[in-house]
C-alpha cells in the first residue's frame, strides 16, 4: 500500500482572502427537491422526541403501578416463554417514527400520511414477526427469542424508513436508461458471495470456540449492539473483499496508458484557492506523459475567480488552458458547458479547492487501459491538521476510501467517485447523457448511470489528492447535509437500478447505503433514548446493560478504524477518539439532512385532477 507523505501541497492561505460563505450555492439545497432548514429543526426534533420519549414511559410506569393495565416492557406480543425483554427497541423505533411525521416538512395531511405510514408498516411487520414466533414456540417446532424477535424488528425498520422516504418525499424523476443494460460479472457475484460465506462461517466458529473471548469482548463493549455474530461478520466480510480490492489494484498498477486529458474545474467563487489547484495539475503534469489541457468554468462567480485563475494559467510551464464563462449558476450546468467544448476523449473533473499529489494522474489514468472503466477516483486527503474537522476528516478518509471504497474493488461494487477528483472518458459521458441538474450528487449520478450501461468505477487509493476541509461549522453543515441528503436523490433517480439483478450497485450496494443511511440517521436519538432509559428508568428494565448501547457506537467498528489508521499511518491512531465523538455529529446532519427532503403537500377534499402536480 502506498502511505502518504507528511510534505503537503497548501491549497493557500485562506484566512485572508476566502469570501465569507462561500461554500453556499444554488447546490446546497436544490429548489425542486430540498429545503434549507435551519439547525433549529434537527434541535427541535431530538427536544421533543426525548420529550415524547420521556412520557411515554411515565405513562407506562403510572399504568404498572397503578394496576389499571399490564404493559409489556416493548411493544410485543405472545412474550411468554420467550425470555425477556432487555431493552424497548420497537417503542423507540415507533418514536422516532411519529416525531419524524411531525417534523416532515409538508402539510398537516401529508405529516399524518407520513405517520400512518411510517408506524402502519411496522405494526403489521411486527404482528407477524410475534404472532409466528408465538405459534412456533406454542407447537414446539421452534423458540425464537424475544431478543430475535426485536432484532429483526430493527432491521425492517432500516428498511421501511427509506422506503417511505422514496415513495412519499418530492425526488427527482427515473433517469434516461441506457441502450444496453449491463449485467452482473459471475466472477463478481462469485468473489462476494464468497467472502460472505467465509464471513458467516468465520464468526460462527468464532462465537462457538472463543466463547469466553467474546464473553469478555461483550463485557467490554466491544461486541454487542445487534448481536456478536452480526458485528463479527460485518467486519469478516469487509476484510475479505478489501483484500480482494487491493489485489485487483496491485494488478492494475502494471499497467500503463498516459494520453492526452482535458482537466476540468468548475469554480465558483473560488478566487481564494484556484491558483493553488492550477499550480498543483502544472506540477503533476511535469512527470505525465501525455498532453494536458486545464479548462476552468467560471461559474457565476462574484468575486476575482476569473483574474485568478487567468493569473495562475500565465504562470504555467507544463501545461496549456483557458477560461470558460458560465453566467447560469449550478455545478452541473458548467460541468456540461466543459464537456461540451472540450475536444479530448480523456476528462478530468477537479474541483476547485483541490489540489492533487505528485503521481497522481499517472495512477489514475492508468485504469483506462482496461476499456470497460467508465470512472477513476483516488483518495481525498485533508490539506492539514490544524483543526478538529481537518483531523475527523483524516481518519473518516482512511476509513471510508482507504478500506470500504477498495472493499468495493474487490467484486465491481463502488457505486460513486467524489467529484472533488475524477476521471472519465467523454464519450461515455455522452452516451449517458451527461451530468444530471438540480440534485445532490451528481458525481455518483453519473457512476451509477455509467455502471448501468456497462462501465465500472475504480477507486485507487495511490492517486492522492488534498481537498479543502471545511473552516467552519456551517461549512460542515452544509457540505454534510447535501452529502447525506443526495442517497435519496441517487435512489430516486436511478430507482431502476434498485434490485435490478443486473449490477452489483443495484443489487446489493445502493441497498446497503440506504439502508445505512437510516441507521446513521437514528443513532443520535437512540443514544439519546438508551440514556433516558438507563438514568431514569433503570428500575423497570433492571436487566438492562451499558455495554450493548455503547457497543453501538464503539465496538468492532472501533477496532477495524484501529486497524486501518494503523496500516495507513501509524501517528493517526491518537485522533480515533475524537472521530468516534465525530460519527455522533455525522448522525445529527444525516438525521438534518431528512428533514430538508420537500413533501408534496396533501390536500384530501380536493378531487384528484384539480391537486397540484407532483413532480
């Protein structure tokens, strides 16, 4: 593996010439599918779901004590003989739920569709889930555990929380379908079904001959959450496939292909920082061997974007470029304005405060010997680690596109290249239409889109790039909020896809990230309702455990990032702590995030030809 140097480009000191907000765009909140709610709503929503929270069980308390009613300690059914219940996972489920309906931003008839929805599915999922194990345990076939049975409950959850998402929230529309469908490789789906089988019976064995290990790794919470079994495989898995992505990488770093590229970088308002990124393609161009050509979309900008990146072209040795003026404001209208005056087949997509690292074009390019790679990305180091998000962000980077995303290599499974740094061919780029306008991730778009017509995407850990961490928290609000809030527009968009049997993005990617992204959005307000239920009603569910709720968020996630920082670098172990404070944060934005996502508003006395057009 290759490790990255301590020497850094600077992408320039910002402090004095940086435009205050200027990170805010017409992207940060697309007008047809998002809304720019303040911080008062995600505030607003975690107050009165640990409000409701907090009736609810005084209310069950008072009915207990009372003797008016026997209350189960969850929302179960035919309990008896099917041990006990250690924690009210599904009142919690049923909570987040009705605080989510009341905060869904529409009209009071849609929030109580959303409502009705939302808790109705998992009603009836939860009535047949009891009602089977009570009639399997009654005839002696089979005992499935209360904890089993909650388990489960939770997984149907993560998926019935997108699903409403998907079906009700305003999304943009099904895109173009390719002429072509692709089709899933069998090696592909042979490689991970694979590691699936290695990581199931890996972390049986594991459970059955380290029985005291595991024991002991409970006690500690480092196993537990939703089961030691389930956290074991998890990690199993991901190992296995990550090998498998580093040796199809190692392979393809025999090859070589250099053509000539156009780099592309949209800019908008980024006079602060483009003569860096300019400066950085001139220094990697002096060692490629091909032919460069830099074309900067000045995007709408309103400050010296166009002066500085003119300046910075004049002071080039290596490379060749001119500026292109794009007075309509959207990062994909002057991405399509690039691709269509560029004449080059090779295209690189750089944003505007990224700066790349020596050898990175070679290692990108080099993909493209093999004619079935639609897309190339690499690794988007922190240009420093000054501040608390430059060093969250460093070990988040290690773990998210120094593992999982070369995890992906490993059966054809990466599902986006961030567009900070990405390669492409123009002719595919054509062919599928080009970049899609007025959503949120419109560089994983054009992945998926690339991928259903046959193409994969390669994401190699060598071609280092350094990108602007954000300098403020309302940078980081707004940069996290769109990211987490474009696996919504990606689903909707490419909804096709989903379960399509035809890619490994649609059959089992796109699947796991919504579903992740429903976990993310949860796990503040779970930690948030563990702690209610542990400090102040301890007393009625006495068998209650910390170690499972810290599990949750530490546990063999904790381990694995170990792990990771170690192989990359060894001196970024000691930011662990505060990356682990930081996913915490992630779900407070991921959690803001589906609460900007617009609801059509419902209006149920008006027939049904004379209701507003939905998008």
């Amino acid at each position: 593996m290759t490790h990255v140097s301590e020497d850094r480009p600077q992408t320039g000191d910002s402090d004095n010439t940086a435009i205050a907000d200027h990170f805010r765009s017409v992207d940060s909140a697309p007008a047809d599918y998002a809304v720019n709610r303040p911080a008062s709503g995600t505030n607003g929503f975690l107050i009165v779901f640990v409000g409701i929270s907090i009736l609810a069980m005084c209310l069950r308390t008072f009915l207990i004590h009372s003797g008016v009613a026997y209350v189960p300690r969850d929302l179960v059914l035919f309990a008896e003989g099917r041990g006990n219940v250690e924690f009210p996972l599904r009142m919690f489920i049923a909570l987040f739920f009705l605080t989510y309906a009341l905060f869904a931003y529409s009209n009071r008839w849609r929030r109580l569709f959303i409502g009705v929805s939302l808790l109705g599915k998992f009603a009836v999922f939860c009535v047949v889930v009891d009602t089977l194990s009570g009639l399997l345990h009654a005839a002696d076939i089979i005992s499935i555990s209360m904890f089993a049975g909650q388990i489960l409950s939770g997984l149907a959850a993560l998926a019935i929380f997108p699903h409403t998402l998907l079906r009700q929230a305003q999304l943009p529309p099904q895109g173009p379908l390719p002429a072509t469908r692709a089709r899933i490789p069998l090696t592909s789906f042979l490689k991970l079904a694979c590691c699936l089988v290695i990581a199931m019976v890996g972390a049986a064995v594991a459970l059955h001959l380290l029985f005291d290990v595991v024991e002991v790794l409970k006690n500690l919470a480092i196993l537990g959450g939703v089961g030691a079994g389930v956290f074991l495989m998890q990690q199993i898995l991901a190992t296995c496939t990550a090998v498998l992505g580093f040796r199809t990488l190692r392979k393809s770093s025999e090859l070589h292909f250099s053509p000539p590229a156009a780099i592309l970088v949209p800019a908008h308002n980024e006079a602060h920082s483009i003569g860096a990124t300019i400066s950085s393609v001139d220094e990697g161009a002096a060692t490629y061997p091909g032919r460069i050509h830099l074309y900067v979309v000045d995007n709408a900008s309103t400050d010296a974007t166009r002066e500085a990146a003119e300046e910075a072209l004049r002071n080039c040795t290596h490379i060749t470029g001119e500026v292109l003026d794009c007075p309509t404001p959207g990062k994909a209208i002057a991405l399509n304005m690039g691709i269509e005056h560029i004449r080059e087949e090779f295209i690189v997509r750089i944003d505007a405060d990224t700066v790349i690292g020596p050898g990175c074009l070679e290692n990108a390019m080099r993909h493209f010997a093999e004619p079935d790679v639609g897309c190339v990305g690499g690794i988007p180091m922190p240009a420093e680690e000054k501040t608390w998000m430059d060093k969250c962000r460093l070990v988040e980077v290690y773990m998210r596109h120094g593992f999982f995303q070369v995890s992906l290599d490993g059966y054809d499974g990466v599902m986006g290249i961030p567009g900070m740094f990405a390669a492409y061919r123009r002719s595919q780029l054509l062919e599928v239409g080009g970049m899609v306008r007025g959503m949120n991730g419109e560089d994983t778009d054009i992945c998926m889109r690339l991928t259903a017509a046959g193409y994969r995407s390669v994401a190699d850990p060598n071609a280092v790039y350094y990108s602007e961490t954000p300098a403020s928290y309302a940078h980081l609000l707004e940069q996290r909020t769109r990211w987490f809030r474009s696996i919504y527009h990606l689903a909707a968009r490419n909804r096709a896809m989903l379960f399509d049997r035809q890619t490994m993005v649609g059959t089992f990617v796109l699947p796991f990230n919504l579903v992740n992204a429903a976990r993310r959005a949860m796990l503040a307000p779970l930690l948030l309702y563990a702690l209610v239920t542990v400090v102040a009603f301890h007393s009625t569910f006495p068998s209650m455990r910390w170690q499972p709720v810290v599990a949750t968020l530490l546990g063999m996630s904790m381990i694995m990032t170990v792990v990771v920082c170690l192989v990359w670098r060894s001196s970024s172990v000691k930011y662990i702590p505060m990356y682990l404070v930081f996913r915490v944060l992630r779900s407070y934005f991921t959690l803001g995030s589906t609460l900007s996502l617009i609801y059509p508003p419902m209006h149920p006395r008006l027939p049904r030809n004379l209701r507003p057009f939905r998008a």
